[in-house]
C-alpha cells in the first residue's frame, strides 16, 4: 500500500522546513498551528488507501479546527491535542502491539 507520491512528500518536506523558517519570526503559537496543517495535509492522503483504523484517526485530524491556536483558548486547544494524542496512541498501541 502507498499512499505517499515522491510529490507528496516533496511538499510536505517543503512546507515543514519553510515553516520552521517562518517560525522563526512568528510567535510561538503559530509553532502548533503548523504542526497540526502539516498534519492535516498528511492525513488528507490517506484517503480510502489506509486501514479503517488510519482513516478514522485521519478523519479525525482533518476535522481539528484549523483556526484555533493556544492564544484563542489555550484550554481547549489542549484538551483537543490531548484527546487526539491519546487516540493516537491507542491506533498505535492496536496496530502494533509489543512482542
């Protein structure tokens, strides 16, 4: 199964490194705000390639409010990485259990 093209990757790499670079003169909160667009991006190719697993926990990101930052409401801005971190692991723990 491949859901990334050589493209794909490519501009992904290119998103992450200029936003790194732009980060640099951002404020802080814009530091999440990128993680979770190349998330998104990144969950958007998983399309109907990935498990129902991979696909319900991509559903899930791409419907991460992509406006909300920790300097609108910081509480839930938390509460909702937290909730998705912890689905996060619960598909990693799933798919690939400890020998």
């Amino acid at each position: 199964m491949t859901m990334l093209e050589e493209s794909d990757v490519a501009e992904l790499l290119a998103f992450l490194v200029t936003a790194a670079r732009t980060q640099t003169d951002e404020a802080p909160e814009y530091g999440p705000l990128r993680l979770m667009t190349a998330a998104a991006r990144l969950a958007d190719k998983v399309g109907d390639q990935g498990s129902a697993a991979l696909q319900a926990l991509a559903t899930e990101i791409l419907a991460f409010p992509p406006t909300l930052t920790p300097a609108v409401d910081a509480d839930t801005y938390r509460a909702q990485l937290d909730a998705l971190c912890e689905h996060l692991a619960d598909y990693l723990l799933t798919t690939n259990p400890a020998s």
